[in-house]
C-alpha cells in the first residue's frame, strides 16, 4: 500500500489530478421508467426506510436520493460479526435425556430452565449482519432545486434521481451489476459542460481505515467486529474508482474532490475473506482489485447494459396487471399511506413485482441467502442479527421464488443447506447422540446448529426438516434431477437424525420429537417447551415422504427408505380440538393458552406452504384449520400477515386474502420504500406477502392446477403471464369480469395434469413442448393445442 494516502478522520492528504475519461454525456436516464413496475418520490429520503434498495444478490445499496448530500448505503452479504466458532453445549449429551423426563412429567418450567443451562449454545446467542459503511456524496453549486423526482425502476434495476437547478437537470443513477460484479454510479447533466463538482468520501462504523490510492481510487479496508466473546475475523475491503469527463480532480482530507466535471462515473467494489463457515483466509484486496480493474475497463454504457440484460433475464419472465386506477398516478409513498382509502389495484400488481426484484437482488447462484433484511442493513446491532431464522423466516424468503419463475435463486438456500448438514452433525451427536444432522431455529454466517437465544424460543429441532421440505418444493417446481440428486444425500442424513431422535409418547406409543416446540407459542405462561407438537409431525410426514420418493427415483437406500416408511407409520396424525381447531399441541391446550392471536401458525403449515390439508382432500381438517385462523385472528406481524394471505388463499376465501393483503399494504406494515414493516424492517413479508398474491391467482398442489382460486371482486379484469406450476408447467392467465378468459399451459416436460377452473376440472396429457389453451365454456373448459 506504498501508493496509498491516508485520509482517515485521522487523515492526511495528497493531491493529484485525474486522467479524464472520455464518455459521452447522457441524453436520458437509463431507468425512470412511466410503467407500473417504478417506485417513485418527489422528495428525497430522509430516512433509511424511504431509501431504495439495490443489490446483486451479493452487494446492497440504499440510494437516499439526496441533493446536495447523497447518501448511498453499502452491504456485502458475507461480512458478519465474529469468526469461525462451536457454540455448542457440552452439557448436552448428559442433559437432554433429563430435560425430557420433565417433559413426560408435565414439568415444563423445569425443563424449559435447565435446557436453558444444558441445552442452549454458549455464547447463547449468534453473530450479527454488518454494514460495510457508507459512500458519501456532497456537491456543490446546488441550490434552489426544483422538479426533483427519485425513482425505483424494477424493471431496469436502477435508482435515478433527477432535478433542475435552474436550467440545468442533474441526473444521478446507481446499479448493482451482477456480472460486473460492482456497484456503478454515473452522475451527470444535461449542460454542455462542467456543471458537476462532487466530494467523494466513505464513512463506515467498523473498525477500518480510509486511503487515497494513487488520484482516483478510495481505499476502505477493516475488520468485523467481536461478539458475545467471538473474537471479530472477516476482514473487507471496499474501492471506489472515479472516472470523470471533464473538470478538475483533486485529492484531500475529505476523500476526493471533482470541480467543474460533465460527468461522472463511480465503481464501487467490496469484498471480504468470507470462504466458507470454516474458511476465512480470503483476500478481498485482490478480488476488488479484479473487479474493479475489469469494470473501469467497460464504461458506463457497456455496464448498464450488461446489468440490465443479466437483470431483465429474471425479471422479465413474469408480467402483471390487476387493473388501474387514477391512484396509480400517485408517488409511491403516497399510496402507501392511502392504501386504505384508495381503490388501487396496481399496488398489490407492484408489490408483487417488487418481491421478485428484491429476491433477485438479493439472492443469487453463489450468494448467500436472503437473510431477515435480505441483504439490507445499516445498523451494527440489527434487529434479531439480521440473520436467518429458519422457524418460519428464512423459508418464507424462499415461497415465492419457483410460482414466480424465478426458481434458480433457491440455490443459496441449498448451499446453506449443505453447510449445515455438516455443522448439524456436530450438534447432533452432541445434543442428542443420534446420527444425521439437526439444525435449530436461527443460523448465522458460521452455520451454527445449535439450540440458541433461549429455550423458550430455540428448543426447537425441526430446522433441517423445514428448509429439506422447502427445497423440495424446488425440485417438485422444476423436476431438476440434477438438483434432486444434490438435495437427496442432506435429507437422507436428515432422516437418519430423527430416526434416532424420535421416542414413543407415554401414552399413545406414537413417535413424536421430544423436546420441541411449537414455535414461539406458549401453552403455558412462560413456556413453549413440550413434545410433539402439531408442526413436527407435519413437518416429518413431509421430510420422510419426499425423502422415500426421492430415493425411489434414484433409485437409492432402500433399507433406509423401509425404514423410514415403518417410522412414518408411527407419526401422530393431525387432530381437531375441542374448539373444532386444528390442535397446535400433542395435547389440547390451544384455547386457554397466553397468546391466543400469535403471530405464529405453524400447525397451519399443512396447509400452506405443505399440502397434506387441502379442501377437496381433507375437507375435516380443513374446516379446524379455518377455524384455527380464525381463532388467531388477522393481525400479526408482517410475515405473519404475509402467510395468512397465502392460508386464506389456500381456503379459497378470496375476499378473505384480499382484507388480508390490504393489512399487508397499508403503511404500519408497509415502510414509504416498500420494505415489509415486521415493524422493523424484515424481507420475509416483501416475499411471503408477494407469494400469497400469486397464490391468490393460480395454486399447483396435490395435483392440481388451480386457476383464479382466490380472484377478488376488487381485481375483475387482468392477466399474469409466465408463472410457474408443479411439474414443470409455465401457465398465463387472463380473466376480465371476474372469470378466466383463457389460460395457457406450456409443459417443458410432459406427463399428466389436472387442471381447474371454478367446479370445471380437466384431465391433460401433455407431452414435453406442448403449449395448449383453455377456455371455458358452461361447465367445462376447452382445450385447444397450440403450435409448438
Ligand atoms: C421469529 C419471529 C419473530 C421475528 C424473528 C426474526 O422468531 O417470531 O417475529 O420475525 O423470527
């Protein structure tokens, strides 16, 4: 770094001039976009839930969309608290077998205080999402703006703002280029020259230092912090290039100063040692030398379109219109917060959207997972670690991506999977001298498998189960063999840990989990820890049958698959309590417990996301768990909210879902940039909330397809064109009136289908490539093939 310049707080300075870069000025921005797929304001951001989210799946930005002040926030979905750790409890293994005695003896306070002692990992609680800092902008020369506009293209995945300063218009644009691997910002004018003059700095919290690096790069480069004892590991590295056209360039104390250019282009790069839970001997100085060198080779031109190709790929298989009305004109913001009184359609349409885009800008083939705050977070003690909660949180994350088309972006999930199933097999031979691997309800960067926070909410060992189960769905989405054959050994190993874990319940000889927890619900005051709850015997039948399924299809472990078929027949059923509800617990404690309305519905997991309770299949259960919603009542958190639409939907109760969605939409659960209000900010809801918007107009489960199952009156006419149903199928839909106009189902790989339409089912041979059509006619639906 003997080229380098200090320009720390403690800074010193040096000045040089820049090379210009030749580039032409731009005659229009690449992204503001009049469709119905932008998020705009008339004023700037003034706090972090007004400003616009961009990612690559591995790099965030908020773009605040100041004037004279820009504010653009930076993430690296790799950069956590502490280093690689054990967390788990050795006191487990002599533990665990006295913690479930208590619970066969009805001392639940007793059990839940000393799994807290023997169970619960040390440090108790996980390491937390980071921030990397802040790039900041201070112009000069700015005064009086007027007509000021910034906007959120989802489309072309960029974040402009623009304004006049007497004749002039200023233009500010950012993307987060997943094949460049950058952030870019291109600052500009419609003057012919000179009218950007610019200080360039970045501010970070973390322990890190700031240089000039020859005259036109900006150096950060620092540590994570320690926590609970962990001792901070992940070191960063962020560089900004600056490329200008014109003016003058100067560095100083403040960072790097630009007078009098016609335009600027910044490259932001940022990388951290991150290699693997157990890896940290990366060398982010290297990787954003790279990528910046090959991005500062490109231009802004070249960038942006290759940004909006990659981006465009994804985003633009799925297209919506639920109608329009004049609020549709409205800024955004404003339509949040008059989502009560407003008749617009288009809000649920652009919600629905911004869910893709958030999911695509968040998680992508080789990122992480989209963690609570996706991979958005300006705080270094964000709420619940910011990490991934995998009780309901992390999964939700993942409910929309294959209906959406939007399937291989399920692939962080896996790979998180595949981590775990090897710190899981620590824990639980550990905690529970089983085979296999568990994993609880949160992990973070380091992949702990541990019981963790608390017992009151972590005692809970059906994290693998649930996160195999959603990676089924993938498969049953996508018919991928080769993602089947990646996925089969981790629920293979699964299976082996809950036939050792399970154990006979006293009274009824069945196999149930003890301890567990239904999550986060108290049946008594004060205590969640019990044995075998509704949700782990759902969650079970799922795993085991999928897993039996899997190894028939290829046709591996059949002693295994003889096993776990015996065990299966020994998992309690689904009961209906005394209330006429779906029963939450083993025993039927549902109506006298602390919390009767809990965010938490996870014995509706049946339901939805799983389909062992459907209406036509199980119309008893699904009655009781009708009545269990209504019981809960409609109010919860965001994700809460976000998975009763998709319940209600699955119920058919179309009216229902949209009261719902509406709660969704309105501004206490919705912040002015549209991030899901838990409160705080959690993504879980953007993506739960957008999945139930899809299921509200087509469902493929048990068999069938589904179209407008739950269409409301408020939405009579419309069309959604490139979803995605199980099997493989891409369907489009139009309906004006409130009924189906037509359908059209594309089968990329053939095999029968059972398609529905109000009381209308049609039986469908299709063969791989088919495109057919369905209209309905008076109780029936027409089928017409379509050429090729
Ligand atoms: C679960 C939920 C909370 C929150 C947290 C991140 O524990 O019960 O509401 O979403 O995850």
């Amino acid at each position: 770094m003997d080229d380098s310049t200090r320009i720390s707080r403690r800074g010193v300075m040096k000045a040089g001039t820049g090379i210009a870069l030749a580039s032409a000025l731009p005659v229009q921005a690449a992204g503001e976009g009049a469709a119905d797929t932008v998020l705009w304001y008339d004023s700037p951001a003034d706090e972090w839930v007004q400003a616009l989210p961009l990612g690559n799946g591995r790099l965030g930005a908020m773009v605040f969309g100041g004037i004279a002040n820009e504010r653009v926030q930076l993430n690296e979905d790799t950069f956590f608290a502490g280093s690689p750790y054990d967390g788990t409890n050795p006191k487990a293994g002599a533990g665990l077998p006295r913690v479930r005695e208590l619970i066969w003896a009805g001392k639940y306070k007793e059990a839940q205080d000393l799994a807290d002692e023997v169970l619960v990992a040390r440090p108790q609680r996980q390491m937390s999402y980071q921030p990397i800092g802040d790039l900041m902008l201070l112009f000069q020369g700015i005064e009086n703006s007027q007509s000021y506009r910034r906007s959120l293209d989802l489309d072309g995945a960029v974040a402009s703002t623009r304004f006049k300063v007497r004749t002039v218009t200023h233009l500010r644009e950012v993307i987060a280029s997943a094949p460049d691997r950058v952030i870019a910002i291109r600052l500009s004018t419609d003057a012919p020259k000179g009218s950007v003059t610019v200080n360039i700095s970045l501010t970070t919290p973390q322990d890190a230092e700031v240089m000039v690096e020859g005259d036109d790069t900006l150096v950060m480069r620092g540590i994570g912090p320690a926590q609970h004892g962990v001792p901070g590991g992940i070191r960063f590295e962020t560089r900004v290039r600056v490329q200008r056209t014109g003016g003058r360039q100067t560095t100083g104390r403040d960072g790097i100063r630009i007078e009098d250019a016609d335009e600027v282009v910044l490259l932001v790069a940022t990388a951290t040692s991150y290699r693997r839970f157990d890896d940290i001997r990366g060398d982010p100085s290297a990787i954003v030398r790279a990528d910046i060198a090959a991005a500062s080779a490109k231009g802004w031109q070249a960038l942006l379109a290759a940004h909006q190709a990659d981006h465009r790929k994804l985003f633009r298989r799925v297209a919506i219109d639920l109608g329009r009305s004049p609020a549709a004109d409205l800024p955004t913001d404003q339509r949040i917060a008059r989502s009560g009184e407003l008749d617009d359609p288009a809000l649920a349409a652009l919600y629905y959207q911004f869910g893709r885009y958030l999911l695509i800008a968040s998680s992508r083939p080789g990122t992480q997972p989209a963690n609570l705050q996706g991979i958005w977070n300006e705080r270094t003690a964000p709420p619940w670690e910011s990490k991934w909660t995998l009780n309901i949180n992390a999964e939700m994350n993942y409910w929309l991506a294959d209906a959406a088309n939007l399937g291989e972006l399920v692939e962080p999930l896996l790979r998180m999977t595949k981590d775990l199933a090897i710190t899981g097999q620590r824990t639980a031979r550990n905690d529970w001298g089983a085979r296999g691997w568990v994993a609880y309800h949160n992990t973070d960067l380091w992949r702990q498998a541990t019981v963790n926070s608390s017992a009151i909410y972590g005692m809970w060992p059906m994290g693998g189960a649930w996160l195999l189960n959603t990676l089924w769905d993938h498969w049953d989405y996508s018919r991928d063999r080769a993602f089947l054959a990646e996925l089969y050994p981790l629920m293979a190993s699964s299976c082996r840990f809950y036939l050792d874990a399970l154990v006979p319940h006293p009274r009824t000889g069945e196999l149930v989990m003890n301890p567990s927890n239904s999550p986060e619900n108290s049946h008594h005051p004060g205590v969640s820890i019990c044995a075998g709850p509704a949700m782990d015997s759902q969650l079970l039948r799922d795993l085991f049958t999928h897993t039996i399924a899997a190894s028939e299809l290829l046709g591996d472990d059949p002693a295994l698959r003889a096993e776990i078929a015996a065990t299966l027949a020994k998992i309690p059923p689904d009961r209906i309590g005394k209330a006429g509800q779906l029963q939450e617990w083993f025993d039927d404690w549902d109506m006298d417990v602390p919390e009767i309305n809990h965010r938490h519905v996870s014995h509706l997991y049946a339901l939805y996301p799983g389909e062992q309770i459907t209406l036509q299949r199980t119309p008893e259960l699904a009655a009781a768990a009708r009545r269990t919603l209504e019981i809960r009542g409609d109010d919860a958190t965001g994700w809460g909210i976000g998975w009763r639409i998709n319940l209600w939907a699955r119920l058919e109760q179309r009216e229902r879902a949209y009261k719902v969605l509406q709660m969704l939409l309105q501004s206490s659960r919705t912040y002015p940039n549209m991030f899901d209000a838990h409160p705080p900010f959690q993504i879980d809801g953007n993506l739960g909330g957008a999945a139930g918007i899809g299921q509200m107009l087509m469902q493929s489960h048990s068999g069938i397809i589904h179209l407008l199952p739950a269409l409301p009156r408020r939405w009579p006419s419309g069309h959604i064109s490139g979803l995605r149903a199980r099997g493989n199928i891409g369907v489009d839909l139009r309906w004006a009136e409130g009924r189906l106009v037509e359908a059209i189902l594309t089968a990329d790989n053939g095999g029968p289908a059972r398609v529905r339409s109000g009381d209308a089912i049609v039986e469908l041979a299709l063969r791989k490539g088919d495109r057919v059509r369905l209209t309905p006619y008076p109780g029936g639906l027409r089928t017409t093939r379509l050429a090729g």
